[in-house]
C-alpha cells in the first residue's frame, strides 16, 4: 500500500484516516488475517512493554554489573520535584531505561524495531498516556502509527546498528516514536511525517560502540536521550514547525550515512566508546581477560 512516508501520509489524507488506521489495513492485505486478529497480536507486544517497564522501576541489575538501578533513580528525582526539565520528559526518559535495563538483564522486551532501542517507544507511550489518557485502542493505534514509521525505515534505510550504526536502531527508535506521539496528541498525519523527520536530522550519524559488545553502554542511556529527543520533536511539530528536508529524504540521507560509517562504529565494539582506556579494562573484567592495547 505504501513505500515512503509521503505515500503513508497521502493515503492517510485521501482517505481522513489515521496513519494507524493505514498500516492496521495494511497488515490485513499482506497476512490475510482479520482486523481483530492483527489487533489481538499487537495487544500482546503492548502487554509485554508494559510489563517490562513495570519491571525496570522496580529496579533490575544486569549480569555483567554495567548497568542496573538508573530508572530507579530518574523516579526517586521526578519525585523531588528539584528537576530542570519537565515531569513528562523525565518520566518519559525513566520508562525508556526501565525497559532496557529489563533487556538487559536478560528480561522480556518488545524489539520496537530492535532490543537495543526497545525502550524509546514504550517510554514515550507510557508518560504521554498520563496527559492524554488514552484507551487501550488508542494505545494500541501509537504502536501501529510507530510501526508504519518503522516499516518505512527498515524498507527504505536500516534498523540495524550493524549496517547502519545507532542511528538506524535508537534514531529509528526515536522518529517512530515521536510521529506516534503526535498522532495520539491529535496531529496530522503531515505533523507526525514532520516529527519523524526531525527526529532523526537530529541522529545521524550516531555511532553503535556497544562496550565488551553488550547492548548496555552506551545503549541504555542512548534510549534515555533518544525518548527526550523524540518528546521534543512531537512539540515542535505539533507548534507547526517543519523540517526543510522532507522526510523521505532525511531516511535517505541515514541510509547513504549508515553505509559510509567505518565497521569499527557498526556494532563490532572496535572503536568509539568500546576503544576507550575504560571500555577495554571494562570488557577484560567482564570477561576475565588480560588487559591488552587494541
């Protein structure tokens, strides 16, 4: 039905429909299941994000010690009330470690579009529904509006941090989010394009440098950051600001980036944040290692 963000957003106008209610159609032609039975399946990846955001704000440490306990902390200083930015950036932020921390201390997640960026979509959905007040259908139309991004991303460019870098898997993350949390805000389908578009002019050329090669440093807070980035960018588009680059051509300018990025900062922990004096006495720790200068 759709190829590029400018024939989602296209098919959404002519038909004065959401982009959810776009992609929803669209799932129903390519699998040949019902309505109801899409609906049912996606009703379960919101059940499993709930879940593990519910887990990370309990507290969760992972098996190599890196990382565990920041969401945690985020909640204790929301609580406060002494924070610089807003209560719903932070909350927003929290949830997005939360879940993370959960994947990677080896809990459930939902790859929203990996598990190394899972957490910037449920973040956002979960304190955005505290304004909003969502019903579980409208929650489950911000997952298909994220998806319908997101299909265009994968098509179109990458949501791997190996091909791409980060950019393709929490700068996707981010985009998908934040043209979701648009839509559930009232948005145009034009409004969350431009969102999306925002978002990831913002991104590129982001890195992937996963310390000893484990999705926790930096990836954990790249999530944080990338929620915050994607909470801001739904305001701007929602103010009526526009990206001057539109956004089939940002994700073809992330596709040309992703592709000219040396392998040592695609997901092989051979240089950026991995290369550094700590990254390596870090990754010799956790697995026993000597010490040797790479």
């Amino acid at each position: 039905m759709f190829r590029n963000v400018a024939e989602l957003v296209e098919l959404a106008e002519s038909k004065n429909v959401k982009i959810s209610q776009i992609m929803i159609e669209q799932e129903m032609e390519v699998t040949g299941k019902t309505r109801e039975e899409i609906l049912g399946k996606m009703e379960i990846n919101l059940d499993v994000m709930e879940k593990a955001v519910k887990r990370g704000l309990k507290g969760v440490k992972s098996h190599s010690g890196l990382t565990g306990g920041d969401a945690v902390l985020l909640q204790e200083y929301i609580r406060k009330g002494n924070y610089l930015s807003g209560e719903m950036l932070l909350d927003a932020v929290s949830k997005a470690v939360a879940t993370n921390e959960v994947n990677a201390a080896m809990g459930t997640i939902c790859a929203t579009p990996t598990a190394g960026s899972a957490g910037v979509v449920p973040g956002t959905l979960f304190a955005v529904e505290r304004k909003l007040n969502p019903t579980r259908d409208q929650k489950l139309e911000f997952l298909f509006t994220a998806g319908a991004f997101g299909f265009v991303l994968a098509n179109n460019a990458s949501i791997s941090g190996a091909a791409g870098g980060c950019q393709a898997e929490v700068g996707s993350a981010a985009g998908m989010a934040a043209a979701a949390i648009v839509e559930m805000a009232g948005g145009t389908p034009s409004q969350s394009a431009e969102a999306m578009a925002i978002t990831l002019k913002n991104m590129l050329g982001l890195v992937c440098d996963p310390v000893a090669g484990l999705v926790e440093v930096p990836c954990v807070k790249r999530n944080a950051m990338g929620a915050a980035n994607a909470m801001v960018a739904a305001d701007m588009a929602l103010a009526g600001i526009t990206s001057r680059i539109p956004c089939d051509e940002v994700i073809g300018a992330m596709f040309k980036i992703g592709q000219s990025m040396p392998s040592a900062l695609r997901e092989t922990a051979q240089g950026g944040l991995a290369a550094t004096p700590t990254g390596r006495e870090l990754e010799a720790k956790i697995y026993g290692l000597p010490l040797t200068k790479k």
